[in-house]
C-alpha cells in the first residue's frame, strides 16, 4: 500500500495514469501528451511499472503502456481515483492530446486505404497465406435478419454474407473503398446490401440493431481495440454474434509503414479481457497458421450476453 502511494504521490505519474486509462501508448506518445522529454517521461513510467500500476505490451520493436498491471490494491482504489482526476493539473489538456493522438491513429489508415482503393484486390491477394480461413469465418457467421461487415473494403465475401441475411450494411471509413465495393455489388447483381461511411469506434448504426457484426482483417487498424467492442456491443442485440478474423501477434514491424496497421495482431487473452469488460461471452477462438514464416490468423466467434 505504501508503495503504491508512493508511486501515485506526483503529478506527473497523475497525469501518466489518467493518460493511460485512456487506452494504450507508446513513450513517444506520451512524451507528446506531457510535453516533456523522453527521458523525464520513461522514468516516471518505470516508477509506475514497478510499483505493478502499469505493464508493457510488447509489439514488434515498439512497447505500449497500459494501465494494467498486477497490483490488486490500486485496481480496488482506481474507480475513486478515477473520479477525482480532473482535479489534476493538466487534465483538458493532456485529453485533447489524446483524442489528437487517436485522430492521427485513425488518419494514417483512412488516408492509406483512400490511396491504395483501386489497387487494393490486387495489392492484398498476396498478403497472408491461409486462403482457408475465409471458410472457416462465414462458418461462424448465423442466417439472421441483419449482419454488418466493418471495415467492408472492396467487399470481397458480401455475396457471401447476402446468402446468410436479407439485410448486409457494409461499413467503412474509406469512400475510395466504398466505391469499389459500390462497384462490386453493381457488377455482381447483389441485392438487400446498402453502404454506410463510418467510423469503427462511432458506428452508423442504432442500438441493438444487428444480428451479427464481422470484422474480417481491420481490428489491427483500429485506434483503440476496446473501444471497438464496446462499440460492437451497442449495435448487436441482446444475444447476437461478433465474428472476428485478424492476426495472431506477431513482430514484422514493416506492417505499420507498409500496410498502415496499428497493432501486430492480438493475443488471446487481451481479446478476451477486452470482450468480457464490453459485455461478450467468447465462444470459439479458432487459431489458423499460415506457411512457415508468415501470420497466422485467428478466428473468434462472441456472443452478446442478454440484458
Ligand atoms: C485490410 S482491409 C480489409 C477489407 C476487407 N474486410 C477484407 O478482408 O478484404 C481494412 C479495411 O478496413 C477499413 N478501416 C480501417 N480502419 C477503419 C476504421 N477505423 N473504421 C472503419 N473502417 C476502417 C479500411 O478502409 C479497409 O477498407
């Protein structure tokens, strides 16, 4: 206990933690929320994370903070503390930092997709090397009334999807990919599919409105994972399925230059803090590899927990 208010005992780390009970950054972003040097900033952090307040997620070369470590008492104090930091000197401050930090996160991937739209089913064909998991994901996918596919890009399974429900919306915050789906659905002769321009942490959807949400290889774009299911939980009705196909963690750090991807793919045990903390039960995790040396993909079925 006396460790633990130690640690919290300066406004500087005040700051840290409120910064990070707000989602996952790297030292460079936290140097820039704090306006301090690299040096003052990792000092402080290790103070926090050996004092078990904060743990380091580990992605490629670079490490991500996260208010998560493994000290009991200030996970018990945390929700009163949680109130009282507006009080903390800075606090408007460091916030829109870090709604301009998540903006740039979301940015980065909006204005690769709109760049590389036209050339996208050409550029992906050669990208991952388990062509068999797309039969594995519509497998998990229920006949229902409604299903959303987030992140639609190209829409490359919607004929697939349309056979499953009458009603698809393909999501994306792209309009150059939008386009191209447009395309393909004209071309294609698909009906009961309708487009939306949105955003994946502010979907264009109402409450309990869905049967069944798909994310098919865009989780890794997103700014904040979490936020992302919590966003799925308030459009999926009480008892409907969130179908997820992305990476497994991996370390190829070229994907974040390359390929515009905010995370090296997703543990399992992160996946499942994050479902439980937005109202899932996870059903399924089915691991599938790849060749030697290339990503290996994961598909996991959830279902909403009823109200
Ligand atoms: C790797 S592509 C996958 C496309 C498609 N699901 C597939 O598997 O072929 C990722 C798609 O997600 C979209 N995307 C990325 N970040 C997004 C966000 N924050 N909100 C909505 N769509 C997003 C991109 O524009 C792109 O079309």
């Amino acid at each position: 206990m006396i460790d633990t208010f130690k640690a919290l005992a300066d406004v500087t780390r005040l700051r840290l933690v409120g910064v990070l009970s707000k989602g996952e950054f790297t030292v460079q972003e936290l140097t820039s929320v704090l306006a301090m040097g690299q040096s003052r900033v990792s000092r402080h952090l290790k103070i926090l994370s050996d004092a078990g307040i904060l743990s380091v997620k580990r992605q490629g070369t670079w490490a991500y903070y996260r208010l998560k470590g493994d000290n009991q008492f200030f996970l018990d104090i945390w929700p009163t503390m949680e109130q009282s930091l507006n009080s903390v000197a800075n606090r408007e401050r460091d916030l829109e930092r870090v709604s301009e930090i998540l903006d740039s996160r979301r940015r980065r991937s909006l204005e690769f997709f709109d760049r590389h739209a036209r050339q996208w089913d050409d550029f992906s064909r050669n990208l991952l090397s388990v062509p068999s998991y797309l039969a594995a994901l519509l497998n998990e996918i229920p006949v229902c009334r409604v299903i959303v596919e987030v992140g639609v890009g190209t829409g490359n399974i919607l004929a697939s999807l349309s056979r499953k429900a009458p009603k698809v919306v393909g999501v994306d915050h792209s309009p150059a990919m939008l386009d191209e789906a447009r395309l393909r659905v004209g071309q294609e002769g698909l009906a009961g599919i309708e487009f939306r321009l949105g955003e994946m942490s502010h979907l264009p959807l109402g409450d309990n409105e869905v049967d069944c949400l798909l994310l098919n290889m865009v989780l890794h774009h997103a700014a904040l994972p979490e936020r992302v299911f919590q966003e799925a939980c308030r459009i999926l009705a009480p008892g409907g399925r969130l179908v997820i196909a992305d990476l497994q963690r991996h370390d190829q750090d070229w994907v974040r230059d390359k390929l515009a991807d905010q995370w090296l793919g997703f543990e399992r045990t992160e996946l499942e803090a994050w479902l439980a903390g937005a109202g899932f039960s996870c059903a399924r995790f089915v691991p599938v590899y790849g060749t030697v040396g290339q990503q290996g993909v994961f598909i996991l079925a959830a279902g909403r927990i009823e109200d």
